[in-house]
C-alpha cells in the first residue's frame, strides 16, 4: 500500500474513532477493507480512497473508517475481572443505590461478547446480594455492523470457542441450521445495544453504576482518550465505577477520576476512594 492511500485511510480512522493505525497494520487495513472495496466495484484502494476524497458521503465513511478498526474481542476476557464484578462489587453497588438497580455500560463493546459474558455470569453464578435484582446491560460501539452484530446474538464457531467452555455453549446457545451459535432469548433479554462513537458526548445514553472500558482506550490518540475519559466521568452516577482493562491507566487524562481501592483496574470519582476507606 502506498504511503499517501495508508495516510488517507488512517486519518479518517482517527478523525472518525480516535484510534490510531500504526504502519505496520497496513495490511490489516487492506485485508479489512477487501469486501468493501469488492462490493463497491473498486479496482484498488486508490480508488476507494479517490472516491472517499471527491464524494461527500458521511455514511460511506463512517463503514469505511469502522471496518479499519479492530473489533477482537472473545468471551470471557480477563475472567477474573467479571467474577469479582459480578460477586463482589455488583452487590456493594446494589445495596448502596437508592434505586435498587444496576446500570451496566459496555463502552466499546465490539460484536458483545463481553456483554453476553456478564449476562451469563448473573445467570450462572448469582450471589445473594443480587437475587431478584434488576441489572441493564448496555452495549455500545462505534460500528453499526458489530452493533447489529451483536443484538442478533449469533457467533461463528470460531468465535465460540474464544473463551466459552462446551458447557455454557450447549446451556446458554442454539445451533442454527447455518451452523451459526445464537445465544438464549434469556441472555439477549438483559443486555441492550446500541451504536455510539465515544467520541461524542453520551448524556443521552444515562448514568452508570458500572462503566466497562476495557482495551478501548489504550488503541487511541492521547488527545482522544482524554475526551472519551472525560465523557465516561461525565455518565458515572453517584459512587459509580470505570473498570478498565489489566495494564491500562487513567493516569495524566483527567483529575476526576482516581483508582478505586480494592477494585481491580477500577477508577472512581475523585475524593470517592479516600471517603469510604475512612467511612470504613
């Protein structure tokens, strides 16, 4: 790929999400970007970037821009984080709202399965601080393709084998004739989805007990992580919680926002953590 066409393809990435494409990822993009490019009768990405530059087409280069980015995700990742969310924290943050309910964000959440993974969690392993407890489940994510995705609910075999055991398969999905799994009504009941780019401002989307944002905000520019931390601050309600991803940081990116004591990759408000620890 040429330099000028990478250029091209990876600023509208950026512009559009926030996500930076390194060089080296050059033949991801044009992997990515093959059936597109076949659908719409180009010869080369030349043309499709020609195209993207002569014609102002928003909805057209926003599929563009969707289809460079990555969207690997598996069931389950960081298995441990999700126990101890579900276990743990979940019941603390239930008995202290006053609504007695959880509102669960998927920030980023790609094709869902981290959402499904929750979802199977509360079926599975319900502690007794959350029986009979009325959690939601929101997932977002800038591709309206991975969006619909994953409101179908409906996974490859390879895409089932990254992190389901053959137990939760056969209990929690349905083999299709297309040979396609699709998960349980009852799982696709809890959780809802929505297509959101994190770059704007999510007030429509609510307030948040939990904010998900895992392995979203270290592929972005640090001018983008900013206002995407920012936005996710602005969305957490009253003792709510930012979970990210092992190895990543909020650190340098906003000063309302501190790490949770005791919560794995956890950040809350600031003045929060220090509050309850002397409360305790």
């Amino acid at each position: 790929m040429q330099d000028n066409i990478f250029n091209a393809l990876a600023d509208l990435a950026l512009n559009a999400s926030g996500q930076s494409v390194l060089p080296s990822k050059a033949y991801l993009i044009e992997a990515r970007l093959a059936g597109i490019a076949r659908r719409e009768g180009f010869g080369s990405l030349d043309d499709l970037v020609h195209c993207l530059e002569s014609r102002q087409n928003p909805v057209f280069r926003a599929e563009v821009a969707a289809a460079i980015l990555s969207r690997d995700t598996w069931f389950f990742r960081e298995t441990a984080v999700l126990e101890a969310l579900v276990g743990t924290t979940l019941p603390e943050r239930l008995a202290a709202s006053p609504a007695g309910r959880i509102r669960i964000w998927c920030a980023g959440g790609s094709t869902g399965q981290e959402a499904y993974s929750l979802s199977m969690l509360l079926e599975d392993e319900t502690p007794p601080g959350l029986s009979g407890a009325k959690i939601e489940i929101l997932s977002t994510d800038f591709c309206k393709h991975a969006t619909e995705k994953a409101r179908l609910g409906t996974f490859g075999h390879y895409e089932v084998q990254r992190g389901l055991s053959i137990q939760r398969l056969l209990k929690h999905f349905t083999r299709l004739d297309s040979g396609d799994w699709q998960a349980s009504e009852a799982l696709r009941a809890r959780i809802s989805f929505r297509a959101h780019n994190l770059l704007e401002p999510a007030g429509g989307l609510g307030k948040f007990e939990i904010i998900l944002c895992r392995n979203v905000l270290s592929g972005m520019a640090r001018s983008a992580r900013t206002r995407v931390v920012e936005s996710l601050a602005n969305q957490l309600a009253p003792g709510g919680l930012i979970m990210l991803s092992d190895g990543e940081t909020l650190y340098g990116l906003s000063d309302r926002l501190e790490p949770a004591g005791g919560v794995r990759s956890g950040w809350v408000a600031a003045g929060t953590a220090n509050a309850k620890a002397s409360a305790a």
